[in-house]
C-alpha cells in the first residue's frame, strides 16, 4: 500500500514496532485458544460420536469453522513472519521497507486458499459463496478467527455441558427405577395388574429413549440464555428428566403405600370388622328402638331402618382374600376404600339411631319439663293449689300414657306452664284472722 492508500500514510519505525508487538501478542493468544479448543473434551467427544439432529448439522458448520480458523491463523501467521523479516533487515528500516511494512500491517495483504468444499459451511463466510481465496487485512482476519472461535467454541461448550449433566443424572435414575422395579415386582405391583407397574414401564422407555437422544443430540437439549454473547452461556434443558423423576417418586410412594399395607393388613382388618359390626349393632338398636316407638308414641312418623349393607361385607371378604394370597396391590386401594365406607356406615347408623328415638328424647323433655315446674311451684308452697293439681294430673297423664300423643301432651305441659307461670307472677295475699283465704274475688 502507498502513500495514498486509503489505510493512512506510511507508518514510521516505532508504529512498525508497536504493530509487530501488537500483532505478535495477539497471534499468542489466538494460537493458546486454538490449542485449547483442540484439545477441549468436549471437541473429542464429538468426532468420535454418532451425531444426530441439530447436534449433527451444527457439527459440521463448527469442523468446517474449526479447519478455516486454522488456515486464518497459518495465513496471520505467515504474514507476521513475513512483516518481522523485513524489520529485522536493519536496524534503522528505508522508506522502501516501510512503505512494504504499512502495506502488509494495515493492507488487505493476506491472501487466505482453501476449496470451496472446506469453507462452504463455515458461519461467517459470507454464507459459503465457495471461493477458492480470499483477501484480509491483518485487523479483519483477526476479527474473523475470532467470530469463528466463539461460534465454535459456543457449540462445543454446550454440548459438553449437556452431555457432563445429562447422562449421569439419567444413569443415576435408570439405577433407581432398576431397585424400585424389584421392590414392586416382589410386592405384586407389576404392568398389567397395577397401574405403578404400568408407570415404571413407561419410565423405563422414556429414560432409555432420552438417553440415547441426549447422547447423539445434545443440542436438542440446550437452552441458550437469551442475551448472553458469552461462550456457552446457557443450561440443560432438564425438563422430561425432571418429570419423569417425579412420576418414579410418585410411584414410589404407591409402592411405599402398598408395603404398608402388607405390614398392617392383619390390624386394619380387625379394625374394620370392628366397626362394621358396632355399625350393625347400632342399627339393630335402631330397629328394636323404632318398634317401642311405634307402640308408645301416637301419631308420629318414624323413619323406616335399613338393614347391613351386604355390599361392604363382601368387599371385607374380598380384602380377607388378598391377604391371604399376598395380592398387596389390590388390598391397598381395598382397604382404603372400605375405611372410608365403613366410618361412613357407623355414622349412618348413628343418625339412623337418633332419628328414630327423637320422639322417645322429646317425651323425656316434656316429662322433664313437667317435673322441674311441679317442684318449681312446690318450693313457693303452691303445689296443693286445685287448678294446678288439676292440669298437672292432665299433662301427666297424658306423658305417662301408651301410645302417648306428643302433640296433645306438649299442649297440656304448656297449659300447665302457664298457669303456673301466671299464679306464681301473681301478687300473694295475707291470710285474715279467723278464717280461710277467699281467693274467689269480690262479689262472688
């Protein structure tokens, strides 16, 4: 380049200098990261695997970028041999090597070969238009080995990252659902009769198939994190390991259930007979309590009182089987089914129970009523008044009568209430000298 090249004038002797100085810290640099993506683990586990997928169209964009970045960094280096020879041929450079050494410094002075089929699927490019050579100054050419770089070395960190995460946490999970599978299989939870056994082999097939897709597919599993312009910058997508992680904890805890159950059969079977049978024996009090009531309450409807529901004795003889046989995986629904039913059919009865000897409990309260008044009106010295001796014979009667009728009985408990309720508001009057009280009135 001359003196009127568009790049500037002809650089002097220490502008050389602090060029080379520059250009030579920075071919260091580059050929330390070329080193060390060359011998990243990752790189190594990508030629060496069958790749699939996204994983395999990226691949072959990043070997072709890996082979440019080092036909760039031969051609960089090249032309900062080539800039060091002519400054070392004296001391004090010409014009004439100066005017060389601003036209290969700053010019578009290396010329970069390589076959269309080496740089087609490289990123940067240009799209791969499939020249045979390219033109670069020595700034541009550093600008885009380091584009191809980070590109390159984005693809391989992610991978690696991918498959350091992955697999071990699947192998480490296909290990568990193995001992978890055993366990089930010896307490009879197995596909086809329980829906556990179903579960662990659908696990199974969904660990087995994420593995090998996250062997040959890594990148299918990457989540870049958005803005991020570092290498790598991104996590594992661990979604379908994360479900399928809880559905096995899920099934674990089926399969904890059930051995409960084995451990406990014997127990929550006596206790479920248990209260069964104090469910029928309340119902059979039911029973025997609406017969009195029919025969000593008058004009009442009492409920009607179903017997034992047949149904939930024979459910308990289907758990007494499966006990018997070891079929845990059909008595621990079972039995948590019929828990709740029986405790559901003992409160049955109990309502049943009540329902039934309610007229009998409103007798007792109107007797009970009847009885507090009387002793209410005998503290005041009124109970040998006639008009009150009068109704609470009536209402007593009544009470104490079979069949007795609530309705005409609570009638007379009132009437007796209220008259005794209004004589003892009543003002009382003294007793006269030498005779008996009138309590008729004036003018009787």
């Amino acid at each position: 380049m001359g003196v009127t090249d568009p790049a500037g004038p002809v650089m002097d002797r220490d502008e050389v200098d602090r060029a080379l100085a520059r250009l030579g810290a920075e071919h260091e640099a580059i050929e330390t990261s070329l080193f060390a993506l060359q011998d990243h683990a990752g790189r190594r586990l990508l030629e060496g695997a069958e790749l699939t997928g996204v994983t395999k169209e990226r691949w072959q964009a990043a070997e072709a970028s890996i082979s440019l970045l080092w036909a760039y960094f031969d051609a960089y280096a090249g032309a900062l041999r080539s800039a060091r020879g002519i400054r070392a041929r004296r001391r004090w450079s010409s014009r004439e090597d100066l005017v060389e050494l601003t036209e290969l410094l700053r010019g578009e002075s290396v010329t970069v070969a390589g076959s269309a089929s080496a740089t087609a699927n490289a990123p940067t490019l240009h799209g791969g238009s499939g020249k045979l050579s390219e033109r670069f100054s020595l700034v541009t050419l550093v600008d885009r080995m380091n584009e191809l770089y980070a590109s390159s070395l984005d693809m391989v960190v992610a991978a690696d990252a991918v498959w350091s995460a992955l697999p071990a946490r699947i192998d480490l999970l296909a290990a568990e659902l193995q001992r978890t599978r055993r366990l089930a299989h010896s307490v009879g939870v197995r596909p086809g009769e329980h829906p556990a056994g179903d579960d662990l082999e659908r696990i199974t097939r969904t660990l087995t198939n994420l593995r090998e897709q996250v062997v040959s597919d890594p990148l299918a599993f990457w989540v870049p994190t958005p803005g991020s312009s570092a290498p790598g910058g991104g996590k594992p997508d661990t979604t379908v390991y994360d479900r399928e992680a809880r559905a096995l904890e899920d099934v674990r805890r089926e399969i904890d259930a059930v051995l409960t159950v084995r451990q406990d059969a014997e127990a929550r079977l006596v206790k479920l007979r248990d209260v069964l049978s104090r469910a029928d024996r309340t119902l059979a009090e039911a029973r025997i309590a609406r017969g009195e009531v029919l025969a000593k309450i008058a004009a009442t409807e009492v409920p009607v009182v179903s017997g034992p529901p047949t149904v939930l004795q024979e459910q308990l003889a289907t758990a007494a089987e499966y006990r018997r046989h070891a079929q845990w995986h059909r008595l621990s629904p079972l039995l948590e089914s019929l828990e709740q039913k029986a405790e559901d059919e003992l409160l049955r009865a109990r309502e049943s129970l009540t329902a039934v000897t309610q007229p009998l409990a409103v007798r007792a309260e109107l007797r009970g009523r009847l009885d507090a008044y009387k002793a209410k009106v005998s503290r005041h010295g009124l109970a040998e008044d006639p008009f009150l001796v009068e109704r609470y014979d009536a209402a007593r009667r009544m009470l104490w009568s079979a069949p007795c009728d609530l309705r005409v009985a609570e009638q007379a408990v009132l009437r007796y209430q209220h008259a005794a309720a209004e004589l003892l508001a009543a003002p009382r009057v003294p007793e006269q000298q030498g005779g008996p009280e009138d309590r008729r009135g004036p003018g009787a």
